[in-house]
DNA sequence: TAGTATATACAACCATTGGTTGTAAAATGT
DNA sequence: ACATTTTACAACCAATGGTTGTATATACTA
C-alpha cells in the first residue's frame, strides 16, 4: 500500500531524529513505544497514523508540517485555489457569472443536467 | 489510544467533506475504501494514516495542513460551502461535478466561453 | 586488546484494528 | 407517496501495529 510513501516519511523523521542526536531508543520512549517499532516506521514497514505523527513531531521539537514535506503533491497544491474550488470550477463559475440572460443559464443546466444523466446510465450499463 | 485526537480530525474530515458536497460513497471510492471504512475514520473508531489523510486532502482538494489544523468545525462549513454561491450555481456546480469525464468538461468550457463571447459581442454591437 | 555499554537490525509472535460485506434506517429527490 | 441516495451499525477476517528476544555493529574506557 504506498511503500513509496511510507518509506519517505520515515525517512524523514530518521533525518531529524539523527540531527537532534536521538536514539532510536530515545525517542521510541519518549512517545511511549518499542524502539523496535520505530524501526519499522522509519524503514518504511509500518504506516505512521496522523497522531503517531504529530508525538514524532512534538518529541522532536518540529511542526508536523516539516515531516510532511514532500509528501504534498505539487498539482493538489496548485489546483486548490480558495474554498474548495478547483482551477476549472472557478472558470466555470466566473463564465456562467458572465452570461445575464436568465433563459440561456438555465437552458446550459437543463444541458448539464442531460450529459449527467447519460454518463451515470452508460456507467451502469 | 488517544481518542480524542483522532475524533477530531475525523470530524474535520467530515465537514470539509460535507463542504465539498460529496457523500461519503463518493470520497470514499475515490480514495479506493469502502464507504463504511470512511465512516469509521469520520467518527474517529479507526486511525487515520498520513497516507491515507494525504489521500483524502486530494480527493477533497485542500491542503494536507488544513485537515490538520484543529479548526472550528462550524466556522469551516460555512465558510466553504456558502461561499457567496446562488442556488443556481451550486446546482451548476453540482452537476459539473457529477461528470467524470473529463474531456466532456473541458468541452463545456469551451462551450460556455463560446457563448459568453457571443454575449459580449452582441451587447456591444 | 579486551570488555562493557550503546545503537541498530531482524525474526517470531500476538492483539488490535484497518478493512470488508450485509442489513437497516434516515434523508432526499421527483 | 415512492424510489434512490446517503448514512449507520454489526459481524467478521486478514493485515499490521506492537511486543519481546536474539544478533550484529559501533563506540567508550581501562
């Protein structure tokens, strides 16, 4: 599920562990765990939950957010603009904001409307 | 095991979910669990992993940080799924969302930039 | 150099939970 | 009022989060 993933995760928190000179040991206790079982999130073999996380970033002194760089996609990064609302949803509302004409808006739902009903046949056929 | 914590973000999870308008078969397949399993992890039975927040962050379109932030459910909500939307353009919203296709959208795009066009240039004329 | 302590690695094992399906009740749309 | 969607809850199972035990490096000090 994801090595990639897990594996540079823990990667990272190995990095800042060795640079805060902790052991394994170390920090293994000082967030209530086997330095066995650290070992398995810094190798990458076990998931790390958000709350395991957020002890790993408190014992070492770092925001989360430091352990989680470079897990943030850049394209999810750029596609949020404000609220939720994709790049394209965003054109999409500021060029239906454009047309005044009361009629030709809703005709374009009606059209939307259709184009779904479609698709969500065609899918289950 | 700190159950607190992870009813928290859980619970965040939900709201922006809620925001975004999406059930939670929705968010669920997109992130490839069940729905039930989603459910678990909004009413905080199950942890979460950071790989699976990072995907939820995706599918929901928000930054990893902000299902981190303890924030005030109510606040969010709000703030995201009113947004200053008429009626009529959430429903627009909702139906452009419900297509998955996604040259079919870019094709409505088009389309609605064509017409906003046409608009503009008839006005002036 | 040996000897002791510290740090990391790896295997075997078990309890918990992450994940599933099935069924039922609310909620929503027409 | 009826059909569909959405959410909730229970039972179940495989996977993994977590443990202890042993082995191998890597210091430190006499």
């Amino acid at each position: 599920m994801a090595k990639g993933f897990k594996k540079n995760i823990g990667e990272t928190i190995k990095k800042y562990r060795l640079a805060t000179r902790m052991s394994q040991m170390a920090l293994a206790e000082k967030i209530g765990i086997s330095y066995q079982q650290l070992q398995k999130y810094e190798k990458g073999i076990n998931n790390i939950s958000v709350y395991r996380l957020q002890q790993i970033s408190e014992a070492l002194r770092i925001p989360i957010s430091r352990l989680l760089e470079g897990q943030e996609p850049e394209k999810v990064a750029e596609e949020i603009s404000e609220y939720g609302l994709s790049k394209e949803e965003k054109t999409l509302l500021d060029l239906f904001r454009k047309i005044d004409n009361k009629d030709i808006k809703r005709g374009l739902l009606l059209e939307l409307k259709g184009i779904a009903e479609i698709l969500k046949k065609r899918g289950i056929d």
